[in-house]
C-alpha cells in the first residue's frame, strides 16, 4: 500500500544515516535491523489479513449470547484467525470469511434461546394443566362447579399462551392448581391433585399418573354439554 511504502521509505532512510554514523565492524548489525523493521512492515495481503480479523471481530457482539455460546464465538475466531495468517492470497481469505459468519450465524443468540425456553415451558405447562384436568372426576361434581373446572381449564391454558416468562407460566400453573383445590364436590370434598398423585405413587402405581389429553378432552366436552342440557330445560 502506499502507507507502507512510505513507512519502507522512511526506515530506509533512516537507517542509510545510521549507517553513516556506524563504525565498519559494525554495520552488519545495522543493515540486519533495517531488513527486520522492512520486513514487519505490511504488505497489501497483510493489510486484508487485518481488515479480515477486525471485521469477524466485530461481525457479532459476544454480549448477544449466553456463556455457552460466547465460548462457541471465541472458539470460532480463533481458529478463523489462525487460518487468515496461513493464508497467501486474498481469496483464501475471503473463503475463510464467508465460511466463518455462517458459523457464526448458526449460533443461537439469548433472546432465542430464552424463546426457546419459555416455549418449553408453555408446552410442559399445558401438559401439566391437561394432565391434571384429566384427573379430575367431573361427575363428581355439581354442574356449575363442573361448568366452572373447566372454564378455569381453558382459561389457565389460554393464560399459558399469553404468558411472556417462565415464571408467569409456573405461577399460572400453581394458581390453577391451588384454585381446583377450593372448588368442592357434591359431598362437600375438594381435590388435591399433588397429594393424589403422591398417594398413587406410594402405592407402587408408578411415577405417572396421567388420564391422557383424550380422558381430559371427553370429560370437559361433557362438562359443558350438561351445562348446555340444564339451561335448555330451563328455557
């Protein structure tokens, strides 16, 4: 580049002076100086070598991910550095560059990866709700306070969709289960799913006990055909 021709220039001229001033024993020494600064000056391949760093450098911010990640970005760049410097024309770097921000765009920042875990979370969430709806004995239950089991239901697993943390999600979930706890039966009773389950699970019936989306699906549809029933008699 022009700059460094200037910078070979410069030196050149400056070590042509030393040597005036350098006895003869030792101006060997000076002229071995002045090829090693010539030779640390860089060429135009050095200078695309440094474009090349500077720009994957700063191709993504580490602050955008998570520690997992920002290890994966250093370990990519290193390597990608090391590669650049073996490099001896301008399109192997380029190779290099195109190769290198594909990687890096395969990584997944924080914002998707908590996406991804509030999406898992809603997912277990429903699984949790359905599974404990499918539990419930609506028959057991008066047909409002039927009705009303799966009203809170559909509610809680439309409250889970509209969730935007995971912590609102556990709590949705925790609400839900502590409200089916205050709603009684027609003799007065009330269900607690958590010690139910407990209970099965003392009885060597498993880790699992769970009527399935189909159980849950039948029981609340027939939860408010009885409800539709009642008010049909009454008009």
């Amino acid at each position: 580049s022009e700059q460094s021709q200037e910078e070979i220039e410069q030196i050149i001229e400056f070590y042509i002076n030393k040597i005036d001033e350098t006895p003869i024993e030792n101006i060997d020494e000076v002229v071995e100086e002045a090829l090693t600064a010539i030779d640390a000056v860089n060429t135009l391949l050095d200078d695309y070598k440094d474009y090349a760093k500077d720009y994957l450098a700063s191709y993504r911010s580490a602050d955008l991910y998570r520690d997992e990640e920002k290890a994966e970005l250093a370990q990519i760049l290193e390597n990608a550095y090391s590669r650049i410097d073996s490099c001896t024309d301008e399109a192997s770097i380029d190779l290099i560059l195109g190769q290198t921000t594909l990687e890096i765009d395969q990584l997944k920042t924080a914002e998707q990866r908590d996406a991804e875990d509030l999406a898992a979370a809603k997912r277990a969430a429903k699984n949790t709700i359905d599974a404990y709806a499918g539990l419930l004995e609506l028959n057991r239950y008066s047909d409002e306070n039927a009705t009303l089991l799966t009203s809170m239901t559909y509610q809680a697993l439309d409250d889970v969709d509209a969730a935007t943390s995971i912590e609102e999600v556990n709590n949705i979930v925790a609400t839900y289960k502590e409200a089916v706890k205050e709603v009684k039966t027609k003799d007065g009773s009330t269900f607690d799913g958590e010690k139910y389950i407990e209970k099965k699970k003392s009885k060597g019936c498993g880790g699992s006990v769970i009527a399935g989306s189909t159980v849950t699906f039948i029981a609340l549809f027939g939860a408010i055909t009885l409800l539709l029933i009642k008010k049909f008699k009454e008009n």
